[in-house]
C-alpha cells in the first residue's frame, strides 16, 4: 500500500480563456500553450503567476487528432482529418503569427527554398506538409535535437531535423525522411523518442529500442527492408494461424504476458527492419538496432472488464541532462544537451511501470493507483496521475538513478544519496470532478475537466463477448441533454524550494514517533532538491543557490535521523554530515544529550561518524561518547598543568592503553575548541607514551594524521605534511616499526581524506617487483606515497628529505621516482625505471605520458628501448614485450611518415613491419 502524506505540491490554478471545447492541448516551450479545437489551434502566453493571455491562432486544416510541440526548432506538429483521411503538418515561425488572418506559406517537406521567398518567410508563419504512404496513426518529437517520429502501422518513420541555410544571416527550419523502421505485428496507439532511443506501445505491448550509429560492426540500411528470420516469431505465427479456426463469438486466444529484459528482448518474436529513404549516392551508413525492453501484458478474463480497462497509456521517455553546464551567472556553457539518464513510463488503467533505460534496463518503481487511471504524466520530480475525480501526485526515483549515473562512487564514506529501491509514496490526491486529459510544461498542469451527461448502456455483455476480437464495442445510449460543462486549468505547481520546506516541517512530526517514517520523508525532500539542482534549465535567477543551500541542510537533516537510528543503515549518518558542510562541533551541537523517559537520544550512527571522522577504529559503547563531550567542557579529565608543563592524568595514560582511538578524538575536539594548543598537544603525546623530544610516538602520528583529516584553522597544513613525511622517511630508512598499531591503514586514510592521494597504478607496479619487501613497513610507505600522489603536497619541500631513503631499495626508489614525476622530470624517471624495473616502464608512460608529454613514447621510450635490445644482455627479454607495447601505441598516434622517421634505422624489416602496416591501414580505416 502506498503511503499518503497530505502535503501540497499544487499551488494556485486559472482557467484558460479558450472559445471551443478542447480536443487536443501540448505546452510550448516556457512560455506558451496551444490548444486544439475544431478546425483551429489557439496559442496562449503563460508566464509565471500571471494570467493566460491569448497569443495567436491559426487554422489547420481539419479536426487535430495528435498535438506535439518541439523546443528544439520550435515548432508544433499535428495529425489531422480532413474527409476521412488523415495528413501530418508542422507549423513553423508561428510566433510570428500576429493576428488570425496574418499570411500564411505551406510548402512540402524538403522544398527547397528560393531566394526571393526567404525575407517573406522570416515575419510570418509557414507550414510543412509531410506526405505518408500510410496514414499517421502517433508522433513524438525528441526533446534534445527536434527530430520527429511518426507512428504507422507496423513501422516508424524518422524525419530529421534540418535547416536551409538561404544566406548568413537567415536559414529556414525543414524535415529529411531519413529512416523506416519496419516493426511487424505491431500497431502503435502511443510512442516516445529520446535521442536514438524508441519506445512504441500498443494497446497491451510495450518494445523499447535503441538505434546506434556504428561503422565497424552495424548493419548496412537496406532501400528495400527484408524480413529477418525469427524462429519464436514463426512458431507464434503457426500456433496464430491453426488456432484462428477454434476462434469463435465466444473464445479468443490470449498470449501469456512476458517481459524480457536487455540483450533478451531479442527473443519477443518481434521483427525490427531499418530502410533507408535516403538518396542513393549518399554516403553508406550503418545502423545498428538494440532490443532494450519488451513486455506483453494480457487482458484478465475472470472477471467483467470492458475494453478499456485492459488497454496501456501514457507512454513517455523522460531524459535527465548531464549537470555543470551552466555556470555562476546562471548561462548556458553549452548549446547541446548531453544525456545523463533516460527513464520509461507506461501504464495500466490500476497500475504503473517506470524502467531506466540507458546503461541497464532496470524496472525501478511500480505505482498502484487507489482507483482506475486514465492518464498521467512523468517529469523529474513527480509523476501525476488523474482519475475520473482526482489528481494524483507521486514522488518518483529519477534522481536517485541519474546521481548514481554522474557518479558511480556515489555509496561512500564520504557520499550518500536515498536509494533507487526506497517506497514510493504519494504526496496529495486532489479533488477535480470530470478529469479528462492532462499535460506538463515547466512548472504547470493542464487539465482538461468535462461532467460526463448519463451514459446508458443497451445491454450488459459478457466478459468473453468484450474480448472478442469480432465484437464491437459497447453500444451507449446518450440522451438528448445539453453538452456538458467543460474547463481547461493551469494549475500552477508548487516551487521545489517551498514544497521542500514543507516536507522538512511535516517531517518533525514523526520525529519521536516513527523514526524511518522521518527519514523516508526527509529522503523524499533531498530527492526533491536534487531533482530541480538537475534540472537547471527550470530555475528561476537565484533559485539556484537557495537550492544549494537547501541541499546541504537536507544533508544535515538526515544525518540527524541517522545519528539516532540503531540499524543497519546508521552508518549513513556519517557521508550525509560530510555533504551537510557542517564541522564537528557544529554536528555535536545539533546532538540533544538529555534523557527522556530514561531512553538515549543519540544511537551508534553519531559514534559511527565522530569514528571515522576522528580516524577512530573502535566499535565503542554509547556512554564513551559522553567522555568525549564531557573532556571538550573539563579538559582537566585529561590535562593537567605543573609548572608550565602538560601532565596528562591518571585517566589518560589508561585510555593510552584501553582506548587509544577515543583519545585522539578527545584531544583533536580539545584543540579545535582552543582548549589546548598544538605544541601542547604535541607534548602532551610524547610525555604520555613516555618518549624523549627527538622520540614520535606513533600515537602522536596518529594524532596527526587526524588534524589533517579534520582540517582544522589554527593548523599550517605544511607543517603537517613536515611532520608526517619526516616521520615515514625516518621509519623507512632506520627499518624502524612503529611501536604501536596505526589507528588508521593508508586505504582508510584515501578513502577519507582529499589530502592523500590514489597511488598511481604503476607504483604498484614496481613495488610488487621486490620479493624480498618486509611488511612491518608497508603501512608507512603507502602513506608516503599517497602524499606525494596527494594533490595539495609540495613537492620541491621534500626532496632535500629524501637523502637518508636510498634508491637501492625499491621502496625508496618508488618514492624518489615519484617525487621526480610530480617535478616532469619524465625522461630521468624513464632512463631509472629501464634501468632498475623495466616491467614498470609502460604502466608508467601510459598513466604518465599524455597529453603534451605524449611525444615522448617516440621521442625518449622507442629509442631508448630501441638501443637497450640492441645491446643485448640478461634484460633483453624485459625490453621486448614493452618495445612491441610501445610500437602499437606509436603506431596508433603518428601518420606513416612520422612513424618511419621514429623507427631505427638499423632495424630488422620483418619486425616493424605488422605496425608499419597498421599505420598505413588506421587513415583508410577511419
């Protein structure tokens, strides 16, 4: 059952000033509405909270069956009828349309455009007829390129969009039939088109196709399509055909529903073939059609059902942008839209399906209406349902999707997001009498309300008879009433920033009662915002920061809930405080410590973040978390002060040994709350683990380690990357283990901290070379390395350092080589990896050499290699492999030419001669 939260995601509504019943209405871009009605459309201005305005109108040229607008090209499309028979136009410049009687141009599609026409054309409106061997049936426009797809019977016809281009200020918008797609058996009632991808659905079928342009491996468009050969298909059709005989008034022969998923939805039985329409001295092109998703639902005969209660609607393809696209100043940085993620919607009169579908077809949400649907509409926040009476508004798991698309290290320490899986719930269901159709635009509903007059039914069929395929429909005796009332709303929906605050408030709510009952509306809040962050094109100025801002504290929010839930998923309470931007004495502060009714109110999810954020590696009990708040106010628990001197307590020295973890953490929140200060605590560390001044104790390194990780403002962090480095070299060098067990491995401290780098691949490389490596200081010197890998470390700072970590080791070498590196000393750290590791030299020129040091594969690795095999001697087996590895990629980047030049001349033919080839072959290829 899905949950019901009364919240208000509708704001205020107005009626449009249309003179006719509407019979088909699209929004149109930001600003507009167009509204079908009898032989004419009607263009309303809306904008923001103000009144709908009349814009323009213009005649079609008969009753419009199917509307679309595209904000790519900006131009509105229709199917019309005219004396039974059915025509496909496009209306162009039709913001130029002044008045009702303004001149009109019509012309066919492709029509070339001559010259002394084109300045008639740019003030006022013209038409493009679109001719069809058969007739139209749906369209869908793509959203991104303005590309339109019209429905037929058994296929899909694809016109690109094009501009003639008359001179180089003016060029006109026009149509190329460029593709059919031949679909067998399938009669399209709906479908939707994103950028190559193609949902088609039928009255009880739903196929979705991705058609990919692909020169190696596609299949060349045939001009006249042959039918490809299907086993499951022909067996379908056999059963179809000797089972048609037994078909009777009173029988029909159902197929079973399936639903195939990815590569299988190959084997649905349904026929895909592609025809070109192009011209035949046209370049070659290959396609390549990819089966994502086809699922076949069946009518359910037990019992009465009309025909209209087993019939699919509403199809949609919703595409989500790729963000960072627009910059501070709120401008486009970019004219194309680059898809991010693509979702499909369809529904059941009483039940909706909504699949992602780029990477992997996933069937993400399914919604159970309360009552029988009749249309709904999906857009990145919500999706909205009416009924005969309701308007319905469900949240939707677009955004979670698509953040875990743009990152895919989203589920960390560090990052968090609600997951895809989470219930879906319904925010409002609102009253509307009579609903009949809806639309989306920017931030509006359009809904269409008519009070139906009685519909008298002549007779009662029986189920079996309503699904007969020789039956016809249910008679309706309709009095002789007046026509009924009709209304066509805008209704004007919530802004995301208000709609979140609400949630935020209706949350507290459930706040002592039901905990996950919180989270999960606080989760749909941060949904909320990071659905409209995505959805940039639709911010008002300044929203955006405000949105930012609501991010963060929906972070800190649900950290809170987190913080006080004793699940498995406290740990969450951790990355959602990282997000917030608030800093450990502010999450501490937000901590209510008193206790109601003898209960606590902070569980292990706040132990669980102070842990990792204090690099703690103890599972400890809740009542230590009062010691830590309890050391920040009385610090004398700790410290005590003898003559100038830090003397720690009693209490210390027995943490020291018990719980070295929670230790460090008291004394890291001592500095941060300037009740200690760095040189004190750096004493503080030596005289309790009881070492001389030249002496480090490792638990004032794991102190350290911990100011970097905490960032704290009265810390140099030079200082810091001084004491840490000087402290690994020493280590190394005298082969000395620390003396006690490191609080935190270098993998934990990568994991949390930007200050430490990944460890380039090919380190790992030449450290693996050395058999004879002794573990006890492995955790040093990856420590080391990460901080040289590190983005904020000063390299030159280091190298007078370096000295006493020799290079005849490969520990030392490892660090001296990447110390090199990170000062473009390429060609030094080459000549030393040839030398001591040759097996590491190609993981380092393909991590290392790019870009504008990408010259030197041919320039400084091919010869040197080139001499090292010429010379011979016990490594002549380690150059080989790297010398041909470097040849292919030498290969790859230079023109023949360039490639001889580069090749010794001293070599033997027969050995270059596979990469000469290749080289000659890559141009004619591409």
């Amino acid at each position: 059952m899905v949950q019901l939260y009364n919240l208000h995601p509708f704001g205020s509504q107005q009626v449009v000033p249309c003179k006719l019943e509407p019979e088909r209405f699209c929004g149109g871009g930001r600003d507009a509405l167009f509204v079908a009605a009898g032989c004419k459309v009607e263009a309303f201005a809306v904008a923001g909270q103000e009144l709908c305005q009349p814009r323009c109108a213009f005649s079609t040229l008969g009753r419009v069956l199917r509307l679309a607008y595209s904000e790519a090209g900006d131009y509105l499309v229709a199917i019309e009828e005219k004396n039974k028979a059915t025509f496909l136009r496009a209306y162009v410049n039709w913001r130029s349309k002044r008045t009702e009687n303004s001149r009109v141009c019509i012309r066919m599609v492709g029509h070339k455009v001559e010259a002394p026409f084109s300045e008639t054309l740019r003030d006022q409106m013209f038409i493009i007829e679109m001719p069809l061997s058969e007739p139209p049936l749906c369209i869908s426009c793509c959203p991104v390129k303005g590309d339109l797809l019209v429905g037929c019977t058994n296929k899909l016809v694809l016109f690109s969009l094009k501009y003639q281009i008359i001179n180089e200020e003016f060029s006109v918008l026009d149509f190329e039939r460029s593709l059919i797609i031949h679909i067998d058996n399938i009669t399209p009632v709906e479908i939707s088109f994103c950028v190559g991808y193609f949902a088609v659905m039928s009255e009880l079928e739903v196929l979705i196709l991705k058609l990919e342009l692909d020169p190696k491996n596609g299949e060349r468009v045939n001009h006249h399509p042959h039918k490809t050969n299907n086993p499951m298909k022909q067996t379908e059709d056999g059963i179809s055909n000797e089972t048609s005989q037994f078909e009777s008034d009173d029988f029909v022969i159902c197929q079973k529903p399936m639903e195939l998923l990815g590569e299988k939805s190959e084997q649905s039985g349904v026929s895909v073939t592609l025809e070109s329409t192009g011209l035949a001295d046209e370049k070659t092109k290959y396609f390549h059609i990819q089966h994502l998703l086809y699922r076949r639902f069946t009518p359910d005969i037990s019992s009465y059902v009309s025909p209209d209660d087993i019939r699919l609607h509403s199809l949609q393809l919703l595409p989500i942008y790729k963000t960072g696209f627009l910059t501070s100043d709120g401008k486009n940085l970019s004219q194309e839209k680059e898809l991010l993620s693509l979702f499909c919607f369809f529904s059941l009169p009483h039940v909706g399906y909504l699949y992602m579908v780029v990477k992997s077809v996933e069937l993400m949400s399914v919604y159970q209406y309360p009552e029988k649907s009749q249309q709904a509409v999906l857009t990145p926040q919500f999706l909205h349902v009416i009924t005969s009476n309701n308007l319905q508004c469900f949240t939707v798991r677009c955004s979670a999707a698509a953040a875990r698309e743009e990152d895919p290290y989203m589920d960390n320490t560090l990052k968090a997001c609600p997951q895809v899986s989470m219930d879906v719930c319904a925010l409002r269901i609102q009253l509307f009498i009579g609903l009949k159709a809806i639309c989306h635009f920017k931030n509006h509903i359009i809904l269409l309300t008519k009070a139906d007059p009685e519909a008298i039914p002549e007779r009662r069929e029986s189920p079996k008879r309503l699904l007969s395929k020789k039956d016809t429909s249910v008679k309706i005796k309709i009095p002789p009433v007046a026509e009924a009332g009709w209304n066509l709303y805008i209704v004007n929906t919530t802004s995301p920033m208000q709609l979140y605050k609400e949630m935020v408030d209706y949350s507290n709510t459930y706040k002592t009662v039901k905990t996950q009952s919180c989270i999960h509306l606080l989760s749909e809040a941060h949904l909320l915002v990071r659905a409209a962050l995505m959805d940039a094109s639709q911010l008002e100025p300044g929203e955006k920061t405000e949105l930012l801002e609501a991010f963060k504290e929906s972070c800190g929010h649900l950290g809170d809930c987190y913080s006080r839930l004793d699940t498995q998923h406290s740990h969450l309470a951790l990355p959602y405080y990282k997000m917030s931007g608030l800093s450990m004495a502010e999450v501490l502060a937000r901590v209510d410590w008193t206790v109601e009714d003898g209960s606590q109110k902070y569980e292990k999810g706040l132990i669980f973040y102070i842990n990792h954020s204090l690099y703690e590696d103890l599972d400890e009990e809740l009542s230590e978390m009062k010691l830590v708040c309890g050391f920040i106010l009385e610090p004398r628990l700790l410290i005590q002060r003898r003559k100038g001197q830090i003397v720690p307590t009693e209490l210390a020295v027995y943490l020291k040994e018990t719980q070295p973890g929670l230790l460090v953490a008291s004394v890291l929140g001592l500095q941060k709350n300037n009740k200690i200060g760095i040189e004190e605590a750096d004493s503080f560390f030596k005289v309790l683990c009881g070492k001389d001044e030249d002496v480090i104790p490792q638990l004032l390194v794991d102190f350290w380690e911990a100011q970097l990780v905490a960032c704290l403002p009265d810390v140099v962090i030079e200082e810091l990357f001084f004491k840490l480095t000087s402290q690994y070299i020493w280590r190394l060098s005298k082969r000395q283990p620390p003396d006690t067990t490191p609080l935190r491995t270098s993998e934990d401290l990568i994991n949390s901290c930007s200050h430490y780098g990944l460890i380039y691949p090919w380190v790992h490389v030449l450290i693996s070379s050395d058999s004879s490596a002794d573990k006890n200081y492995t955790e040093d010197l990856s420590k080391l390395q990460s901080l040289v890998c590190g983005p904020s470390f000063d390299i030159a700072c280091i190298i007078p350092f370096l000295e006493p970590l020799s290079e005849d080791t490969i520990a030392g070498l490892s660090v001296h080589v990447l110390c090199h590196t990170r000062l473009k000393e390429y060609e030094q750290c080459i000549d030393t990896l040839l030398e001591r590791c040759p097996e590491a030299v190609i993981p380092y020129a393909n991590h290392e050499l790019k870009e504008e040091n990408r010259t030197l594969w041919w320039k400084k690795l091919l010869p040197e290699l080139c001499q090292r095999i010429k010379c011979g001697g016990e490594k002549y087996q380690l150059y080989l492999p790297s010398l041909k590895e470097t040849l292919s990629i030498v290969a790859m980047e230079l023109e023949l030419r360039d490639f001889l030049n580069v090749l010794p001349g001293d070599g033997t033919a027969a050995f270059f001669l596979p990469y000469l080839l290749y080289c000659s072959r890559k141009k004619s290829v591409t």
